[in-house]
C-alpha cells in the first residue's frame, strides 16, 4: 500500500498528548523569518536574497497565489498514491531537494545532513558542484538512496570532464545542468555585506579535491589557499556556452541530462532537439536576473512546448504543499524545493530537513484528497482556477 504522507498530522497531534509540540513551524513560510532571527545575517542574506530589488521573488510567489484550487467533491480518494515516474526514476512523491551550495554555512553537517534526511524519506537529493563537501561523501552518507549532481558549467572543459566522471563513480544517476548562472547577479543584500562564502574557500570542495582543477595549480590548495581560490573564480562560470555545446556533456555523461533555468517555450525545444531528457522551468529562485517572468507564468508554455518530448520539472518560490500541487496542475512531472529545506537544515539540522520535508508532502497529500484526487496524475489545468474567478471552461 501507498505511503500515505497525511499521516504526518496525526503523529503531531499523538505527540502533543505528552506535551510535546514540533520544534519548527508546520507553516514553511515562517521557517525565514526563523532565520533571520537565530542565523548570522551573512548567511541568512545569502539563502533568503535575490537579485537587485528582489522583484523577481516576490513575482515568483505572486504567480502561484494567482492561482486558485478549484475542489471537487464526492471522488474515492480513501487510497492515494503518490508514486511519480521521472527520468526512468520511481519515486515516493513528485518531489526533489533542490541543489543548494554553501550549505556549511547555515550549519556545520551541511549537505550530508540534508543528503540523509531526503534519503531516509526516498526523496532525490540534488548535490550542488558548489557544495560545501565533496561529492564523494555526500553519496557515502545516502547509501543506495537516489542522488543527482547540479553541474555549474564552466570554463574548464577538463575539470567539467572530471566532475562527471565522479558522479558517475559515487552513484548519481541524473545530472543537472544549471544554465542561469554563467555569471553571478547583482544581489544587494549580499553585496551590501560584501558576504560571498566562495572568496573564503566556502562551496569549493568537490574543485579542491578535483584532480583536473589541483593540476591547474602552481603549489597544492593547503599551501596557497588563496590562490586556490582565484582560479576557482576565474574557471567558475562561462559566459560563452551556447546550444552545440551540449554535446559535450552527452558526450561524458550516459545518463539523464537536465537543462536547469528554462523559461521560454523556444530554449525548451532547443533543449528537446540537443537530445536532452529533462529541462526545470526555474528563474533560479529569482537571484539571477531581476524583473524577470515568474516560473510559475512561464511553466505552462513549456510544459505545452515539450510535455510529450521531456520531462518536465519546475522551481523557484515553491514553499507549501499547495504549491506542488499548483506546479503540477500547471504543467510540471516534478517539483524541486530549495529555500525551505534550507532554513530547516538551519535550524535544526538533519531534523529540521526532515521536518520541512514531510510539513510540504503531508500538505500536498491533504491537498490533493480535499480536492478530490487520489494521485498526482490527474492533476491537470482544470483544477485551477486564476484568482478571482472561474476557470475559462466552466
């Protein structure tokens, strides 16, 4: 029988007759502010900022509050599953961590932490290239459970080589191509601190144990940390990529490719016709490019553009269990969340990742039985309606 993730109230509820209450917020949306007040402004500035006023942001809520659940009444959905097919993947639910760089600097077990938590509960953790542990160790601490690697593309080809051929050694099974970051954006509240972890050696693990980028050094990383640094910088991102290159990462990786950073219906073709397998409609949580469309507006044009040729995932302003349900009525197979696990890895380590993970899966299962459906799967458009009024076929 199905899991069925609703159950996670009651074990709340049984567990306050010993007067014992959750340590963190059920509400996801209040886990930032939480940060603010118990993280160092630095890092909590990092997690929480975007880019220039912040716009980009907001939009990327405002866009799935513009939609509103239309329930209906009266379906069987005593039996839910919420088994998702991805990528030739079977997962649990359609749900992913997000890849998250730097996570050291919100709290000492970083990504092994939040790496056990998705895998004790079967979700994919998504390992960012700019992590702060090595690739290596994040896959010993998830066992057999399912991993992906999020691939910053940059200048060196060899290093690039290198880092896909140890995901692949260590067990990741899909890699994540982020194609939004070839440079870093304007973020004020990071700049206003002058607070960047890379300019300490913070998120430079998986470069600093690489073979291909230690050979592009003049003496070892122990002995010249800071030059170790600036050649990190200087490789990090390539402005220069276009679409042919593609073919290289096919090339080097034999597994799913997935296209991080699509928003327009023409790059999502492009990405179909390079042979990829995947793009996440994702504006990067609205750090890189302010003003920019919301994911959630741009989601429906790409899931038109390619559903039938790729899998569609999508991120960026998802905090709640209505918002996956919003995402996947809308277009999407899957839903990656970032920020909120990371306030719960904050806050309480490997406890508050499994918190906020199972807060976002037991409201969407609820969600999903209250408006009347018993899977994933049949959410289309028509459970939707835009705010202040009724979907255009009734």
């Amino acid at each position: 029988m199905a899991r069925h993730w609703a159950d996670f109230q009651y074990e709340i509820y049984l567990n306050g007759t010993t007067g014992a209450v959750p340590r963190l917020p059920t509400d996801p949306t209040r886990l930032e502010e939480l940060a603010e007040h118990r993280l160092a402004p630095g890092p909590v500035g990092y997690v929480a900022g975007a880019a220039g006023d912040g716009s980009t942001a907001r939009a990327n809520r405002e866009a799935l509050a513009r939609h509103r659940i239309v329930p209906r009444m009266l379906r069987d959905v005593r039996e839910r599953d919420l088994t998702t097919e991805v990528l030739g993947r079977t997962l649990p639910a359609p749900l992913a961590l997000a890849p998250v760089g730097v996570l050291s600097i919100v709290h000492p077990d970083a990504e092994t932490a939040a790496a056990r938590a998705a895998a004790a509960l079967g979700v994919p953790f998504v390992l960012s290239s700019a992590s702060s542990t090595p690739l290596e160790r994040v896959a010993e601490a998830m066992g057999d459970a399912e991993r992906w690697f999020q691939l910053y593309w940059g200048k060196d080809r060899e290093v690039t080589r290198s880092f896909l051929g140890r995901a692949r050694a260590a067990g990741y099974s899909v890699l994540v191509v982020t194609l939004d970051t070839p440079l870093l954006a304007w973020r004020p509240r990071d700049l206003d601190q002058a607070y960047l972890p890379f300019v300490h050696g913070v998120g430079t693990a998986n470069y600093f144990t690489d073979p291909a980028f230690r050979a592009g050094l003049a003496k070892p990383v122990h002995e010249d940390p800071d030059a170790a640094v600036l050649h990190f910088l200087g490789l990090f991102g390539d402005a220069g990529h276009t679409w042919p290159d593609l073919a290289f990462l096919r090339e080097h990786w034999d597994g799913p490719i997935v296209l991080k950073g699509v928003l327009h219906p023409d790059d999502a073709r492009l990405a179909a016709d390079a042979g990829m397998d995947g793009v996440v409609v994702s504006n990067h949580g609205g750090r890189q490019v302010a003003g920019s469309v919301a994911a959630a507006d741009a989601l429906p044009g790409v899931a038109d553009a390619v559903g039938d040729r790729l899998a569609v995932l999508f991120d960026s302003g998802v905090r709640t269990g209505d918002d996956v349900f919003k995402a996947l009525a809308l277009g999407a197979r899957a839903v990656l969340l970032g920020r909120p696990y990371v306030y719960g890895l904050g806050l309480d380590g490997q406890a508050g990742v499994d918190h906020v993970i199972r807060c976002v899966l037991a409201e969407f299962d609820l969600t999903l039985a209250l408006s009347g459906h018993a899977s994933p799967h049949t959410l289309t458009r028509s459970a939707l309606a835009p705010c202040g009024g009724p979907p255009a076929a009734w």
